[in-house]
C-alpha cells in the first residue's frame, strides 16, 4: 500500500496577497471503499519574495470552552474544491504508483497521446530548434492537426488574457494608459459583442483635429475603431475612463451616493464630462473626415458618416444591486444618440463570453492568431 503528496494544490480562492488552498494525498489503503484522498485546507499569503507560505497554524487544542474556529466558504469555493477533488478522485482508482509520476487532467479532445519513444523525437526535435520546419510539415500534410492546435493555442493566450483583466479589475488601481495599453494587445475584446458588430483597431491616440488621423492635432481620443466588413467599414470611437472611476455622483466628506429625487441619483461628472467629450470628438472627427488628407481611410474601404461613440467607465458593483441606481443609470444611456456606454465588468463578461463560449470557439478562424508557431 502506497500513499503520495500531490505537489499542485486545488486553489479555492486567490485574492492579490492571500489564498485558500487544499493539499491533497491519495493513499491505497481503502481503495475498495473509495476513501483514497485526504488533505488539508489552508490559508497563504505571500512573503516579500512573492512566494506563497502558510498563515500560522491555530492549536485547536488550546482553545478554551465556547470558543471556535471556523472557515466560511462561499458556493464558488465550494464547488472549485468539489471539482479539484472529483479529478483527484478519478486519478485515484488506479491506485497509487511507486515512484514520483506526473499527471495532467484534461479534456479528451486537447491531449495527444504518445508513446515514450516518440515523445522523446518529439522533445528533441525542439530542442534543436526544429518547430518551424515541424509545423510547416504538419500544416502541409496534416492541416486539421494543425487547425486544431492553433486553435488550442489561441484558446489558451486568450484565458491568460482574460485572467490578468480580472485581476487588474479587482486591483482598481490600473490607470488609463493601463487600459488602453491593454485594449490595443488585445483588440480581440473590443473586436467582438458591440451591437454585435465586429471593430478592428485603425489608430491609437488619434487626432480629431490634426492633419491626418495618425498626425499631431488638438484633439485626441483614446482608440480609434472600425467595423470590419469586407464591403464597406466605418469609424468608431472610444473614449476610456479608469475601472474605478465613479458613475454616480459622490458627497466629498461621506462618499455616498447623492439622490435627487422620486428615485432618481446624480450622475457623476466624470460619466457626463466622458459623454460630452466623445461627443465633440466624434462631432471634430465628422467634419475631419471629409478633408482632404483624412480621405486616406476611405481608400482602406474606411468611411466616416455620423461615428458612433464608445465611452468605457467604471463598474456596475457601485451600484450594489439597488434597483433605482440601476434604472437611473440604464435610463439614462439607453437615452443617449449614438453613443453607447460599457461599463469594465460588462466588457470583461463579453470577453469571457468569448473565451469560453464552445459555439463560437469551434467556428474561430485562424487568420487572428498570433504568427508566433504554437511549439
């Protein structure tokens, strides 16, 4: 009978500095019964080296009478632990291996199996630098293959993506220099779900006053776009707040929101200072356009009727689920022309949509994928 210490612990919760882990061992010794894990929870955070360390220990045996401990785990922890103990459960049945082994856990589709000769041409072949001449042989005679691991790679990039955006949003010190940055590394979450139509990026920092789109001018934006078309495309223009930045109006010494009336809340003024930006912007960049040395975009198949305006602000959690800040503020932008809010939880749920939604990843084509080989 054997037991063994499973080096990766299943994360039940992970904030910046602190986190909830179990340390699982799988033993032989009641595998009729089905009891082949054990294991221990426990509290880290992280030392100045930015390694992870366990919170000291509390000796329940020192504990007087009508006192306790207690952890409290919310239903998303829960069911993390649930499915990390499942697998392990799973990996369990065939019993414990002498020796140290490494294991993964994985969909059937996105695992290749491989004998232990082949793996190890396969090992060396990169390690001599041989990938390109590797995947240009496969996309030549076996271009599913292929497909399918540019795909893999994608899938993979983008959930990276979408987990350093969670984290910069919880964070809410990233600035707007942070965002657009990040926006135009990944013009892919901007590219998908608005108004369902596709946007591309056509210029960073553009100048809606300047002699051309991409010149010095009085007037700059923060992300110039276009709806992607094959025929005809057209500008559109965002304008990036801070994730943090308020929606609703604030008092200076209690920081609550402000009411007006009959249910109504003040909006802030950085939301209506935004608004009236773009909307000069978008007004600049119209009458821009039609000159002479802007005509530039229109021989790309770009045109400029009307733009429409994309302010991104803020978090719906400042509203903490009140119905009538909620309807002030939903009233309100659906009432806007030509212009359309988002908010940076509202982007971050498209984008995860995107990442995770198996319909529209099966149908991907490869033409966004990065040119670096998946090797």
């Amino acid at each position: 009978m054997y037991s063994q210490d499973v080096n990766e612990p299943i994360l039940i919760d992970q904030k910046d500095t602190t986190r909830r882990v179990f340390y699982a061992t799988i033993n032989d010794s009641k595998k009729t019964s089905g009891e082949t894990v054990s294991g221990t929870i426990v509290h880290q955070r992280k030392n100045k080296k930015d390694e992870w360390e366990d919170v000291k220990s509390v000796n329940l045996n020192s504990l007087k009478g009508g006192e306790g401990v207690k952890m409290v785990l919310k239903s998303s922890q829960l069911k993390k632990l649930y499915e990390g103990l499942t697998e392990l459960y799973e990996l369990s049945t065939e019993g414990v291996q002498y020796g140290e082994h490494e294991y993964v856990v994985g969909k059937s589709d996105e695992i290749i199996t491989v004998s232990e000769k082949r793996k190890k041409y396969i090992e060396k072949l990169l390690e001599e630098n041989y990938g390109e001449e590797i995947w240009n042989e496969l996309v030549s005679n076996e271009p599913d293959l292929a497909t399918k691991f540019s795909l893999a790679r994608l899938q993979s990039n983008r959930e990276k993506v979408l987990k350093e955006f969670e984290k910069s949003l919880k964070s809410g010190t990233k600035n707007e220099d942070y965002w657009q940055k990040f926006f135009e590394e990944n013009s892919w979450i901007f590219g998908y779900g608005l108004n369902y139509k596709f946007l591309t990026l056509t210029s960073d920092q553009p100048n809606y006053g300047g002699a051309d789109y991409t010149g010095k001018g009085k007037q700059k934006g923060d992300l110039l776009t276009k709806t992607e078309s094959s025929k005809a495309s057209f500008t559109v223009l965002v304008e990036l707040k801070k994730a943090n930045t308020n929606i609703l109006a604030k008092r200076k010494r209690t920081s609550e929101n402000v009411k007006y009336r009959n249910g109504a809340w003040l909006l802030s003024s950085e939301l209506l200072g935004g608004i009236s930006q773009i909307q000069i912007n978008c007004k600049s960049w119209q009458k821009s356009a039609e000159e002479l040395n802007n005509r530039k975009l229109i021989e790309r198949g770009v045109f400029t009727i009307q733009p429409k305006g994309i302010l991104l602000i803020g978090n719906t959690e400042e509203f903490e689920g009140d119905l009538d800040k909620i309807t002030t503020f939903e009233l309100f932008r659906q009432g806007l022309s030509n212009i359309e809010i988002i908010t940076y939880d509202e982007l971050f749920e498209r984008a995860k949509y995107i990442v995770y939604n198996e319909e529209n990843n099966e149908d991907k084509e490869i033409t966004d994928i990065d040119e670096d080989l998946p090797f």
